[in-house]
C-alpha cells in the first residue's frame, strides 16, 4: 500500500529568498564594521590588514613587557644577597687556641670545627695504616704544611649530617681521641678521619688558607 502524503496546496506561488552569495554577504558584513568604525574606511586600507597589523604589533608589545616582567625576577635571583656574600668565607684568628683545644666556628651556615692538634695527638694520628682506612688520607692531607696541628673540618658528621661531639670542652671525644657523632656511633680520629660507625668519609676540610701566622681564612 502506498503512504504517499499529498501536500496541500494553495494556488499561491512561493516567495523566493533573494540570492545573496557568500562573499557578498562578507563584503556587507565588513563594510557594516567599516561603518561602524569610520577611521579604518577612511584612509583606504583593507580593515582586515589593519586588525592583524594591530595585532602583531599588540602581541610584540606585550611579549616585550613579558620578557621585561619575566626578567627581573631572574636579575634580582642572580645577585647574590649582602649576608651570603658576608658568608662566602670568613677570617679567625686562632692565637687564643691552645694545644688539645677547639674552638666551633661557623662558616656559610655550617658549623666549623678548628682544632690545635697537641703533639701526641699528631703522632697518634701519623701512626695510622692509612691503607687501612675507609677513607684513606693522611694527616699531612688534611692540613696545611708546617701547620699540621691545626686540623680545620666542617663539624657535620657525613653519615646524615648531626653535629659530632669533641669539639667543645668535656664533650665525648669517641674512641679514637677526635670527635664522637652520637647520633648513629660515628668515631672519629684526631686527624677527623672516619674509624668506626656507619659515616662513608672523614669530616669535610674545607678550603682554607693561612694569610697570616695566626689568621686563617676559610672559604
Ligand atoms: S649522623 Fe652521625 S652517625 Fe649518623
């Protein structure tokens, strides 16, 4: 069966819609904008060319004002600040330090232990197998010629980092006569080398130098 609809008519004939092409339609809509903005038809350029023109200009404008506000922060991080150039190194004056004393010092924020190494405490240390050693260096390593008693080292135990004991009068000095490091049972000798408990190296000498009989300048 067939379901064909019948569509009713009314004798009338059907309005057309005016023809308008795309492009015409486009022209209107950018003359309409021309109009509306009469400073882009007047001097007779294409308003399109005008609005990436501005655009381009508008975004090197603003990269350059991005670039500027992205670059201080960068200038100012890269200046080092007055107190961390203060701490870049600094000058003791050891006169006051006696044979079998310590003093704690500190040095870009790091505890510092400067030691006056008594004569016996040099011959303990000189007598050691330094093949023997987890980490072999002789004392002469880790001193400055002719100065061999005074045995300057961070005061940081290289196991996790706490603060050795020995440095300070009456403080436990572990088993081997230089600094102990509670923390786990590090011993140190008197030259700071590492002899026993879990720490990998000997305490840190840092760079330092003698600029005078009794100043010396760390860092
Ligand atoms: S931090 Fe010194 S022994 Fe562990």
């Amino acid at each position: 069966m067939s379901t064909v609809k019948k569509t009713k008519t009314t004798g009338k004939k059907p309005v057309k819609a005016p023809k308008a092409s795309a492009a015409k339609a486009g022209k209107a809509a950018i003359s309409n904008t021309a109009a509306e903005n009469p400073s882009v038809a007047d001097n007779g350029q294409t308003p399109g060319v005008r609005r990436r023109d501005f655009i381009h200009i508008a975004t090197v404008s603003f990269a350059g004002v991005g670039a500027a506000a992205v670059a201080m922060p960068l200038v100012s991080q890269m200046s080092a600040s007055a107190d961390v150039l203060a701490l870049a190194s600094i000058e003791v004056d050891v006169a006051a330090i006696q044979p079998g004393q310590s003093i704690k010092t500190s040095w870009r924020k790091q505890p510092v232990f400067i030691r006056n190494l008594t004569p016996a405490e040099v011959e303990e240390a000189n007598k050691v197998d330094v093949g023997a050693l987890r980490d072999p260096q002789t004392l002469a390593d880790r001193t400055k010629p002719g100065k061999e008693n005074w045995l300057i080292t961070l005061g940081v135990c290289t196991h996790l980092g706490c603060v050795p004991l020995g440095a300070a009068a009456g403080e436990v000095k572990g088993e081997y006569g230089g600094y102990f490091c509670p923390c786990h049972g590090s011993h140190y000798d008197t030259a700071a080398r590492i002899r026993k408990g879990p720490a990998p190296t000997n305490l840190v000498v840092p760079e330092f130098a003698f600029i005078s009989d009794t100043v010396v300048k760390i860092g």
